[in-house]
C-alpha cells in the first residue's frame, strides 16, 4: 500500500499549563494527503488547527510525530511549504509587486530581473491585480488586495504543498465570494496540494475535495474526512443547487454542533483508544450522488 | 485677511511677529551707558567713564553675524579663525566619532536584539555605563590616548553609542514574527533574514536611536572642546567669552543652533525614508 503524498503520522501536541502540568491539545492525530487534493480542515477554535498548519510549514515542532512529505520527514521550513497567512504577512516596506518578486527570487535565485518581474506581473494579474496597484504599498491597498497578493506570492512559488490559515478570516462575505473564485482558478491551473484552516463550512465545501473535522480539544483528534461529492468546476451560485450540497452541509453542521463537542469527551476517557484514533472515515455519498433525495448521511456515520 | 491663509502661513506670521517683538524688547532692555560727559566727578574717579562690557543689543549681534558669515573660511593664526573653520572642525569630531559608534553599535544591536542570551549578559553593562556624563570619560580618555583631538573623539563615540545601541536591539527585538516567518518560508539565510527583512523592519527605530545620538553628539563636542581647547566651535565660544566679546559669544550660540538643526533634520529625511506604514 502506497503512502500519500503528505502523510501526518501520530502527531502530539502539548503545552505547559501553567500549574506545572501539561495541556495537551491534540494527540496522536493522523491523516494523509493526496498530491493535488485540496483539502479543508474544520473545527472549532482552541482544537489546534493553527499548530497543526505550523507544524506543516516547519514553523513549529511537534512535541511528537511526524509530518512526511513525498515520503522524507519535515523539518524546519521549506519553500516546497508555502504559507499564506490571516494576516497576509506581506512586508510593508516593499509594494505589492516587490512583495511577490521577495518570494520568487527566493524560489529561483538564478532568474534574471526582468523574468523574475514578467513572473510576478503574471501570478498578480491572476488574482486580479493589475497595472499601478502592484506598485502600491500594502498599507495603501484593501484587506481583500492584500491577501490576493499574499495568494499571488505562494502560488507564483509552486511549492509541493500550498497551506492556507484562515486566509479569508479577515475579509468581508463579498470581498472573500470573490476571493475564493479566484483562488479556485489559480488553483485549477497548477493542480497545487493544498491544506487549507477555515471556519467557514460553506467556504469549504465550495473549495475543497475533502474535509477534515477536528473535534474540540484538548484531546483533540481529526475525526473524520468528508469526501465533496461535488464535481468541479464549482461556482458558489450553482453547487447549492447540486443535491448533495445541503446533506453535507447539515452533516457539517451537526458535526461541528454536537459530535465534535460528545467525540471530545470520549477521548480524554479513552485513553487506551489512542492507536485507533490514526483514523481517516471516509464518508462517501457516490451512490447518493446522483440521487435527487437527500441521501441519509446519519446513517453512513459510526 | 487672515482667515484666507493656511495654518504654515499663519504660523510663519506668528513666528515673524515673536521674532521681530523679542528682538525689540531685547534691544530695548540694554541701558545705553552714559557717555563721558554726563559723569559726575565721582563716577570719573570711580573709572565708569570707560566702556563697559554689557550684553550686546541684537543689532550689534546681527552685524557680527553679517560680518562672520561673509568671511567664514579665514585663517589668522590659532585664535582668530572663520567661524565656518570652526564648525567645520566640530562637525569633523562630531561625524568621526558618530560613524565609528555607528559601526560598532548597530552590529552589537543586532547581536543584542537578536539573541536574548546576548540581551541579558550585555544588558547590566550597558546599563551601567549608559548613565555616565561623556565628559567625565575625558580624563581618562587624554591619559590613555594621549591626544587631545582623539579623546574629544572618543568622547563623541561613548556618547553616541548609546541611543543607537539600545534602539537598534529594540527594534530587531521588536520586528513582528510574522516577517520573521515569511523569510523562514522563504528559506532565506540568516544573513539575507538580516539584511531583506529584519534590517529595514527595524530601520525606523534604529534610524531614530541614530537620530537622537546625533543631537547628544553635538551636545557634548561643544563642552568637550572647552575642555580640550584648540579649535572647534566649542573653543570659539569659550575664547570669546576670555575675550569677553559677547557679540561672538552670543553670535556662536546662535550658530550651534542652526547646525544642531540642520544634523537633526538631515535625520528626519532619512526617517522618513526608512518609514513604513502596516
């Protein structure tokens, strides 16, 4: 049996309480990724998402586990991980332009200046910014300009792996509607793997191939994988026609508000549980897929 | 009438006005002395009837200004030199004690600011001697070096290094964790970190810690050339004050101001330069 491309293997995470203890936030998480999947991760705040994406970009060490990519194990940051933060983490000295140039000359330091700038123009007018916008300074561009130049930097890189953090959190519903269009585009163009925390459920079942649900910490395990039996291309008006939309939808929505809050209770109990917990459930719906009723998703669930 | 000029052009009114009204008050203040005749017997016995030496009424200070200034570069011997001669040696003193606590202190920052290993053995030692007068360093400093110009140099250097150390630890302390990320992403080296990201992250702090050394530098050359004597502005006043020509004295102060101004606001360009906006 083949790994997959990225593979999280039985990763710890715990911190010192403050009363001399340890709080641990997920234990023994587990779950790979295909190449080229675009996979959102779910839960609630506080369930250690933000440390797992860390972890992924080499930014953090897990306190155990490891994190194997193409089959070599992670360590430290890479530019085959590219991160696109909240907070857009754009340098404020530079303009939008020179911020994608400060990527893509770190990606190829042999490049001549004008390909590196022809590059940057390129991945910037992907994501809808063109002429004098790119010369100006991210304090002087909007929340929704400035994640799409962050966008345009990671993907001007072709890392292995694309990890998102919330990158829509900050923006308002319009502005991220549009935003996520163009990241499906950008997206579909490069068949990129990306990883990607979100809050928002209708945001991920637009976006992602799979879903992963988290359930509360501390204790807190990757609980299941809902497969999105949408096909693609996907476009926010139309896949809320599809029938399978609101099955998963509601599936999410129970997940994220009950059986994420009754799942955690059961692991800290369970301790002795915790080889088992390197579990992906793969909820598919293909033989609903085309059925016009609501296919009873409950059911498929243990 | 006034309503219709800006707030610049309103306040260059003002200033005009306090200018031109303290200029007249001043000149105004200075009792004329009485001339020979008016004495009385006793005053003339007292010996009063000679000139005494009073603070100057600005106009005597404006004709010693205009007198000065259009002849800056003269040299007549070690105690009558142009007034540029003169700033031209302190700034000398004040630039090459600047530029080498610059080199020494903004490496040391980053050292500092990036280490807190660094930060804290560094920290009691600079804490202690940060406090100290530059010019008590001055005897020491004449007997080791052995050299009066370098010692006023060395002055310069203990009193600069200071602001521009601490600031410069500060602001790569303080640089954002974020841009720290994006250039361990980017897999950049530590010397590229350094230079592409901490540096100008950083730059605004640092820029004002350079700001602030330069203002305590020419502070301190002015007394430090007092003590050592020779040449440079410091030493003009005081050898006028020998003199006990006011007019200079009072000419000179009024020149330490304007260059103190024009070293501040060249920094104030650079900030502005370096400044950035999140």
């Amino acid at each position: 049996m083949s790994k997959p491309f990225l593979s999280i293997e039985r990763l710890t995470q715990t911190y010192p309480d403050g009363k001399g203890g340890t709080m641990t936030v997920f234990e023994n998480a587990s779950f790979g990724i295909e190449k080229g999947e675009f996979v959102c991760i779910l839960g609630h705040s506080g369930c250690g998402k933000s440390t797992i994406m860390n972890i992924l970009a080499g930014l953090a060490e897990p306190t155990s586990g490891v994190v194997k990519m193409d089959g070599l194990e992670v360590s430290g940051p890479s530019l085959d991980r590219g991160v696109v933060f909240q907070n857009y983490s754009l340098l404020p000295w530079l303009s939008a332009l020179k911020n994608v140039t400060f990527g893509i000359k770190a990606r190829h330091p042999d490049w001549s200046r004008d390909k590196v700038e022809a590059h940057a123009r390129d991945f910037l007018s992907k994501v809808g910014l063109d002429g004098d916008v790119v010369n100006r300074k991210p304090s002087q561009l909007s929340g929704g300009m400035r994640q799409r130049v962050s966008i345009a930097r990671a993907f001007a890189n072709h890392p292995k792996l694309l990890l998102l953090d919330e990158p829509f959190g900050a923006l308002d519903a319009l502005t991220r509607g549009t935003i996520q269009e163009e990241l499906l585009k950008i997206w579909s163009g490069t068949e990129q793997t990306v990883f990607m925390i979100t809050h928002d459920i209708d945001e991920a079942i637009l976006l992602a191939d799979r879903i992963l649900l988290m359930t509360n910490g501390p204790y807190a395990r990757v609980a299941e994988s809902v497969e999105i039996t949408i096909p693609r291309p996907r476009k926010r008006t139309e896949i809320v026609e599809h029938p399978n939309y609101y099955a998963i939808r509601n599936h999410l929505v129970q997940f994220l508000g009950h059986r994420s809050k009754e799942l955690a209770g059961q692991q800290t109990d369970a301790d002795d549980l915790r080889p088992e917990t390197v579990r992906i459930d793969h909820t598919q719906q293909d033989s609903a897929g085309h059925n016009p009723d609501t296919p009873p998703l409950r059911a498929v669930n243990h | 009438m006034l309503d219709n000029l800006s707030i610049n052009q309103r306040a260059a009114i003002l200033s005009l006005v306090m200018l031109i009204g303290g200029l007249l008050i001043w000149e105004a203040a200075i009792p004329a002395q009485k001339t020979a005749e008016n004495l009385t017997e006793y005053e003339i016995l007292m010996g009063l009837g000679q000139e005494r030496a009073g603070v100057p009424p600005p106009s005597d200070v404006l004709a010693k200004a205009w007198e000065e200034l259009s002849n800056p570069f003269y040299d007549a011997g070690p105690n009558d030199k142009g007034i540029g001669i003169q700033i031209g040696y302190s700034i000398y003193r004040v630039l090459s004690g600047y530029i080498l606590a610059a080199m020494v202190a903004i490496p040391l920052g980053f050292l500092i600011g990036m280490s807190q290993i660094a930060y804290k053995a560094f920290n009691p030692f600079i804490q202690v001697l940060r406090p100290i007068s530059p010019l008590a360093w001055m005897p020491l400093a004449l007997f080791v070096i052995q050299d009066s110009e370098a010692s006023a140099i060395f002055v310069i250097f203990i009193c600069s290094i200071w602001p521009m150390l601490i600031n410069t630890a500060f602001g790569v302390a303080g640089v954002r964790q974020d841009w720290v990320n994006v250039a361990r992403t980017h897999e950049l080296g530590s010397f590229r970190t350094a230079f592409t990201v901490i540096l100008p992250a950083a730059a605004p702090t640092i820029i004002t810690g350079m700001r602030i050394s330069i203002g305590i530098a020419w502070l301190v050359i002015i007394a430090a050339e007092m003590l050592v004597g020779g040449t440079g502005i410091g030493y003009y006043v005081w050898n006028e004050w020998n003199n006990l020509d006011l007019t200079s004295v009072i000419f000179s102060i009024l020149m330490i101001g304007v260059v103190g101004m024009l070293l501040d606001t060249a920094f104030s360009v650079l900030q502005r330069a370096v400044a950035y906006a999140e």
